[in-house]
C-alpha cells in the first residue's frame, strides 16, 4: 500500500497563534475603519461649523468693500440719496470757500447774500452787545451774521454787559480792499465772502486786536466760526500777524477744524484728497450732533452730478477750487 498522505494534525498551541492572528488583524481593521469613520465625521464636523461662521458673519457685517459711490447707503445710517445736477459755476457759492493769493473772488457775487449789520444788530436791555465801525464794517453774509449776534450775545451775557468788542472789518468789496493799501490784493482777500471778521476790543487806550486769551477765542467754534488766520499756519495761508480775523464756515466744520487745529486751506485739502468717491467723514459739533461730509469734484460741464441725501437735511458748499463740500445732518430727518 502506498504512503498516506493526509496532512498531519496542528498542535494546540499551533491552533492558539492562529486564533491570536486572526483576532489581532480584525482587531487592526476594526481600528482603521473606527478611524475612518471618526475621520470623516469630524470633517463633516468642521464644514458645519465653518458654514455657520459665515452665515454669522454674513448677517452681521456690511456687504462688499464699502459703498462705491454716496449713492449706496454709508455704514450706521439709513441715508437715502438721489442725483441732483448743480451748477459748476457754484463752486464759487458758499461758505466754505478758500480765497487767498492763489484762489481769487469776485466780491460783487455775494451782494444778494450780504445783511447790513448795523441795521440788523440785536440790542439786550436797550444796550448793543457790540460795537461796529460803522466805515469799515457795514456788511455781512447773512448766515454768518446770524450766528455772530448769538456769539456776540452770549459773550455780552455772561460778561454781565461788556459791549466793547467791536467789528472793525467784515465784508470787502474790490475797492475796500485795494484802497488798504494791503499786501493782500484786491480780489484776493477772503474778507470778499463776508464771512469774515476782524474783532478789536475797546479799552482806554483805543481799540486794540482782540487777544487769543478772549472768550470769543475759546468758543467761536460753538458759534459755526474759527480763526481765520492762526499762528504757526502761515505756510498754508499765506497771512501773518492776523490772528484776530475770524471766519464763519459753519457749526460741525469748525469744530472738527478746532478739535484737529486745522486752517481752512488744510480742512478743505483734507476733504478734497480723503474724501471723495464715496469716503465720507463722521464729524460733530460742539452741541454733538452728528454729520457727515463728503467731496464732489465739479464737472467740467454746465452741470455737476451730486448725490445728495433725500431723507436728511443736508448742505452744499462750493469751495472756489474745484468741487463742492456736501454736509449731512444726520439728526434732521425729513420727509
């Protein structure tokens, strides 16, 4: 008979390893497929999460880069604008006008502006709050007069009756100005716009410039005014040695120019070269009421597309370079 050939019996302890093998190779795969699924969950994890951080953010920031142009609503507020055309030659319109060597005015275009302010003056008790030189200082631009009385009152109040401040110089017509004999040319004085006011104050020995310790210093501001020629700023103005000159460019301007200790040729550069094309610039006034403001250069047509605010009160500026000064009054809705 031939040889058998059947396959020898394993040991136990062969049995044993094999069971262990077998059990620590499902045991291998059992923990990479735990893994696996582990893996895939928290990626499923993370994608959630990263979705819900970007509807969160989606719903409460701004959409885009900011408004491309004042027709889009700015940040923080529900201003509405529309187009308007205004007219280019405007520019030359206003009270924040610049007028120096290098940008001149015609006097005779803001006689329908002017008040007299000697017949307009407001007495208190039957007393004038203030004095006017009466040759020199005839006329006024009508909002600028305005705000002067309440200045010039409040100052008359609280010093219990000094009248002694006197208007020596406001408006300007070509002939005023070229028979001064100044280093300020006709047709180049800002005294033109009759926005501005030379103050002295009466004393025993005369009339002589009002001090920059004055009341009037420290608080024209709250009265729309600032001074028109301070020292250290004689680069930008091209004036010296006329601090007493005051200048009304209105409430939120001259408080931003006061609290930045900016001249009226840097405010306007400021505006001209930062905020335009959509930038508009947050200020308040003294009382803190809020604005914004903002810069449209002028076209070169007849006409001057401005988007301006057709829910709040708003104002607009030429500034005798090149554009126009917009300012919003974000606390006077209308409509």
């Amino acid at each position: 008979m031939g040889q058998d050939r059947s396959t020898p019996p394993r040991s136990f302890n062969t049995v044993i390893k094999s069971n262990r093998a077998a059990r620590a190779k499902r045991l291998r795969r059992g923990r990479i497929t735990l893994l696996s699924i582990c893996s895939v969950v928290i990626l499923i994890l993370l994608a959630l999460i990263a979705f819900l951080v970007a509807s969160i953010v989606d719903v409460l920031l701004p959409h885009g880069d900011g408004p491309a142009d004042p027709n889009e609503q700015a940040p923080g507020n529900n201003v509405s604008y529309v187009a308007m055309a205004w007219e280019s030659s405007k520019v030359s319109s206003g009270v924040l006008l610049v007028v120096n060597d290098d940008h001149g005015f015609d006097p005779d275009s803001v006689v329908g502006d002017l008040i007299n302010i000697y017949e307009n003056r407001t007495k208190i008790d039957g007393s004038n709050p203030y004095q006017i030189n009466t040759v020199t200082a005839v006329y006024m631009h009508k909002e600028a007069f305005s705000y002067m009385e309440k200045m010039m009152q409040k100052y008359y109040t609280l010093s219990e009756g000094d009248g002694s401040v006197l208007v020596k110089y406001a408006y300007r017509t070509y002939d005023d100005q070229d028979k001064l004999g100044s280093v300020v040319k006709a047709g180049f004085s800002d005294h033109h716009t009759g926005c501005c006011i030379a103050l002295q104050q009466g004393n025993v020995g005369g009339y002589p410039a009002l001090e920059t310790t004055h009341w009037i210093y420290d608080n024209c501001h709250r009265y729309g005014f600032v001074q028109r020629y301070p020292a250290g700023k004689e680069t930008a103005t091209g004036i010296s040695d006329y601090e007493h000159c005051y200048r009304y460019v209105g409430l939120p301007h001259a408080n931003y120019m006061t609290e930045h200790s900016l001249c009226l040729e840097e405010y306007v550069e400021l505006l001209r070269s930062q905020y335009a094309g959509g930038n508009h610039l947050s200020v308040k006034d003294a009382n803190g009421a809020n604005y914004e403001v903002y810069y449209v250069p002028a076209s070169s047509n007849e006409l001057t597309t401005i988007q301006v605010p057709e829910n709040y009160a708003y104002t607009v500026s030429g500034d005798n370079i090149g554009g126009f000064i917009v300012t919003v009054c974000l606390d006077q809705p209308i409509g």
